[in-house]
C-alpha cells in the first residue's frame, strides 16, 4: 500500500524554495475521494473500530493495518459529493495531509509537501517559514509527522509478529446486494480467531503486555462494519432494501 496515495507532486520542504509559502486547513477531503482504503497506525484501532472494517493488506514491509473505505476500485463511501468526511474519526493517514514523512539520503525524515494542494498558497494562510526558521504551524507539522513515523514503525513491527505467529488468514467475507453484485475481500488478511485462542501461555503474556492482544480484538469487533460498509455502498447506488451478507 503506497504512502503517496492520494498526494500528487511530493517535493521535500525547503527554507528557501517555499520561504513565502503559507498554508490553510483543507476545506474538502476530496482529495481522498477515490481511496478505498488507507493505512492505520495501531493506536488507531480503538477509534477506528467503531466506523470502519480493519484489514491487513500486504506491504514491503508485511503485513499492513488499513481502514476498508470502499468495495470498489477508486471510490471511498466516507466521503460525500460535497467532499465531507462522514465518519466521527477520520484516520491520520488522511489528517496529515498535505504534509507527508519522506526519507533523505541517508535515511534521516524528511517533510514533504504536495505541492499541487490547494492548502498552499502564496497569499492566504499560515506562514511555514520566517526569517528562514520554521513557524509554529511548521513546527506542530512537524511534531505530527515525527510521530506518525514512529507509531508506523511500530504498526509495522507488530503486523510482522502476527504473521510469525501465523495469526493472519486470508479474508474469506462475500457481500452481495439485491441486484446479484458481489464484493469479496480479496487480497487482504484478517486474524484467525482459532488460532488466537490455541496460542500458548508465555505468547498471550506477551501480546498483553505489548498491548497488541487488545489491537488484536479491537480489529476483529470492527470486521463487523462490513455490512455497514455495503449499506453505504447500497444507499449510494440508489438501491432500496439492505443487501445481504454471507
């Protein structure tokens, strides 16, 4: 799954190139309007579970959390024509936009921008720099992506030990709607409950105390958002009674 999923032209931030630039609060997540899915920190679970189905989609780096947004390519059902985010949690992979982490040439973090966004402006909007330092807008951006780094890093160690322990299975869930259309989770991974429960003593500790066995749960109460997820997909095509789920 791309960091760059909905970002355009990625540049990294510079005191000089983008001394006059100034930034505003998007106004619109349609910029996210054809994302289906987008990567979740394990911090997020909690909140996230009460909107969204969590899945595991596969990444360089393994196995990696992500908020199913849609059941089709290029369509995320969270957002509405007028571009308003319709959830009470909006993930922070879509909160940090149009700031976005990025790696120098020696691995150090570097802050990039996308620089097609329409936050940025010469004109309206908080400065990023003055007198060639970072402002405390800057400065708050910064401190953000510093730590989604670092909580991705950590979401990603953990999806790395679930499938050590052979805890993910392939999503075998099927929606079908009145008209016959079906959607199956393909391609993504949920935790085999089964094999939750036959893990020895010593590996339970150990999920516990690293708070991943409650991430653990929390991921599979929310797989029951899945049939609210179809339900928007059915109100969005204009279709009258619920689907059905298998």
């Amino acid at each position: 799954m791309s960091e760059m999923i909905f970002y355009e032209s990625v540049v990294a931030l510079n005191d000089q190139t983008h001394a006059k630039v100034k930034v505003r609060p998007a106004t619109s997540f349609a910029y996210a309007a054809k994302t289906n899915s987008v990567p979740l920190l394990a911090g997020e679970f909690f909140e996230c579970a009460r909107e969204y189905p969590i899945v595991f989609a596969r990444g360089d780096a393994g196995p990696l959390p992500a908020a199913l947004l849609g059941l089709r390519d290029s369509e995320n059902l969270y957002v509405d024509a007028a571009g308003k985010w319709d959830a009470r949690y909006v993930p922070a992979f879509v909160r940090r936009y149009p700031f976005v982490p990025g790696k120098g040439a020696q691995g150090e973090l570097l802050v990039c921008i996308d620089e097609s966004s329409q936050c940025f402006d010469a004109d309206v909007g908080e400065a990023l720099f003055a007198d060639g330092k970072p402002t405390a807008q800057l400065e708050h951006a910064i401190k953000f992506l510093t730590e989604f780094h670092q909580a991705a890093a950590a979401t990603e160690a953990m999806g790395r030990r679930l499938e050590e322990l052979g805890l993910l299975r392939q999503a075998d869930s099927v929606a079908q709607l009145n008209d016959g259309s079906q959607f199956r989770l393909n391609g993504l991974n949920v935790v085999d409950e089964a094999k939750l429960r036959a893990l020895d003593r010593d590996t339970v500790q150990e999920l516990f105390a690293n708070g991943s066995l409650a991430v653990i749960y929390a991921h599979l109460m929310s797989l029951g958002n899945l049939s609210a997820l179809v339900d928007r997909l059915s109100r969005r095509d204009g279709r009258g009674k619920p689907p059905q789920r298998h």
